[in-house]
C-alpha cells in the first residue's frame, strides 16, 4: 500500500492539560489518523484530519454486532528530547490477528507503522516529559456498514487517536490488590479471548464492578470450564515468583499476548532467573502461599508496564503478599522496561523504535 496521507489542518489548537494531573486517557491531541475499507476498494483515503466527532448512521454494524478490535501502545520522551516507540510492530501484528479472528481485513502492518509515525510527528507537543507521562496510542477499527443482517460487515474505519496520560495507577509501584472472579467467566479457548476485541472488556465490566464494591482494583479469572486455572487479569497478564520461579500462565487461546509479558520474559531469561509459561491452578498458588513460598506476584501490561500485586482474594480466603510492598524482581523489571523505554538505558533487544 504506496498511498500518500492527505493532512488536513486544524484552524486552532488546543489547550495542553496540566502534565501533572493528566490521569488516564482523559484528555486527546488535535489530530486523529482515519482510513475506509470497503469490499470491492480495499483499504482507502488514509488522512489526518482534526479530532472530532465521527458520523455513523444508526443501522452501522459496529452497533449490533459488535466487530470491533483496537490495540494500545505509547510513545515516549526521552531527556535528550528524542520520541520512541516500544515494540510498536508487535502492537500492529497483533491489531491484525485479532481482526482475523472477527472476520476484520488486514491492514498492511508497514503502512500502519507509518501512519503511527507521520501522526506522532505532528502531535509531538503533546508528549508529555513529566516522570511516569508518555503519549497513548490507540488504534482501532469498527464495521460501519449500515446492514441489519449477522455477517461480517463490508465496510470499515481504521483510526488512530492519541491521549497524554500519566500513570494507570495514582501510586505507580503500589502493590494493588486483587479478587479472584469464581462465577463470571471472561473467555473460552476457541473464542475470543486472545483477540483485543471490544466485547472481551464488556464481558468483564460487571466482575469489575463487583471487585470494586468489595474494596479491589482488578479481577483476576480463571478458566471458563473447571474454574481452576489462572488465566488474567483484567488489563494485565499475570507472573507468580515461587520458591525463586516465575510462572505465568501459558498461551491457550484464551489468554491475551501481552507485548509487555513478553518483553518480561525475555528479561527474566537474558538475567539466568527460571521463568516457565505453564498452566498453574489458583488452589496451587493459595498452597504455595500457606507454605511461604510466594515470593512476588505482580501484572504486566502496556499501561501500567509492571504492577506489583499486594493482595489476592480467592474465595475468602486472602493472600497477603509481601505485606503490601513492592517486591525486588517487580522493582528491577519496571525500572529496567521504563528505562529502556525512556533511552535512559542500552536497548541490547532492538525494541526501541525511534520516531
């Protein structure tokens, strides 16, 4: 795909927010990437335009049947005033994969990278340079054909909006507790759970809202069918250091591959520390932990990078974790990510993309 990007300009610009009460994924940019798929054209008219409101008549797809995928990757500034990209072509392949999976066309990942790019270029005022502050980058893509009928939809828009954000928890590295969901379930293998499909999230909003009327942050799930087995937690894959291992759940296709779970990964192995991807049930972690083999528990993910968990609360019975403080490993993995994405520290791994 050789299309040029038509830029069209903004009148006026916005106020930038305070960098120091930015939250997450309150305020957005001046700009927004969009392009148009439809069956017999392909993907067209990619432009940068201003952000704005977009119109969709009410029979569009994306409103009945739910075909919707989207990804979230950051851009960053470094000291010496540079823009970089974490891993952002594993963040594009994946974006592909989960349209596969909901009958979504491909987009050509090279193009996609270059519109993240030309976008990030003219929006680099926004990046914010304050401590734990980069620039989130969401791209995604919804059915717009206006069609009461189950199929896949015929027509599509691509966008891609920007949003400065500080971090996705007030206390970066502050242990976060945890309830464990034992009636709801998230997803099934065969389904979409390793997709980054809007309905995915839906699923899990009331568990959430049950965790949080019970005093905890996220949820953690298990599988759909005995209810057992670790899978994750709502925004973040999951790793456990027992007596010196770590373990994270395996790839089963209900589980979302993290870009931030595999970076940990690659970490752990290149440090010689023992790290294994299998499956580990919640009644295993619970007897390692009566036993005071539990060293650390913490999440990984693209918003909050590493977040050290403090607490999990399996049927009443809760896990105490380090008495609520971050632990060594969690400390040394999101000062080493947040380094490198930052170009405070020598990327051996080839992850940094500098725009």
């Amino acid at each position: 795909m050789n299309q040029l990007i038509e830029l069209i300009e903004i009148t006026s610009r916005k106020d930038k927010p305070d960098p120091h009460s930015l939250g997450f994924g309150k305020y957005f940019t001046d700009y927004m990437f969009s392009m148009d798929y439809e069956e017999y054209k392909g993907w067209h008219s990619p432009r940068i335009s201003p952000y704005e409101p977009l119109n969709l008549v009410p029979s569009a797809s994306i409103f009945h049947y739910g075909q919707a995928v989207f990804e979230g990757l950051k851009a960053y500034r470094s000291s010496d005033n540079r823009i970089l990209l974490f891993r952002p072509e594993k963040n594009i392949k994946r974006l592909n994969i989960s349209s596969e999976r909901i009958s979504i066309p491909p987009l050509e990942e090279k193009f996609v990278l270059e519109a993240i790019k030309q976008l990030i270029k003219l929006e680099k005022e926004w990046i914010p340079n304050e401590e734990g502050t980069s620039l989130y980058i969401r791209p995604f893509i919804i059915a717009t054909e206006p069609c009461f009928g189950v199929r896949p939809s015929n027509q599509y828009k691509f966008m891609i909006v920007l949003s400065p954000v500080g971090s996705y928890y007030s206390n970066q590295l502050k242990a976060v507790k945890i309830y464990v969901e034992n009636h709801y379930v998230r997803a099934v293998k065969g389904g979409v759970g390793f997709a980054k499909t809007s309905a995915n999230y839906a699923a899990s909003l009331q568990a959430q809202i049950k965790a949080k009327q019970l005093g905890y942050e996220q949820v953690l799930w298990l599988d759909a069918i005995e209810k057992k087995y670790v899978e994750e937690v709502g925004n973040m894959n999951i790793f456990f250091k027992i007596n010196g291992k770590v373990i994270t759940p395996k790839l089963n296709g209900s589980i979302l591959g993290g870009i931030t779970r595999e970076s940990v990964i690659e970490l752990l192995r290149s440090w010689k520390i023992p790290v294994c991807e299998e499956d580990i049930s919640i009644e295993d972690v619970y007897k390692s932990y009566c036993k005071e083999e539990v060293e650390e528990i913490f999440g990984t993910g693209t918003a909050a990078v590493i977040s050290p968990i403090g607490e999990l609360n399996w049927n009443e019975n809760k896990m105490i974790i380090n008495e609520y403080q971050t632990g060594d490993l969690s400390r040394k993995l999101y000062k080493t990510i947040t380094d490198i994405q930052l170009g405070k520290e020598h990327d051996k791994f080839g992850w940094i993309l500098e725009v």
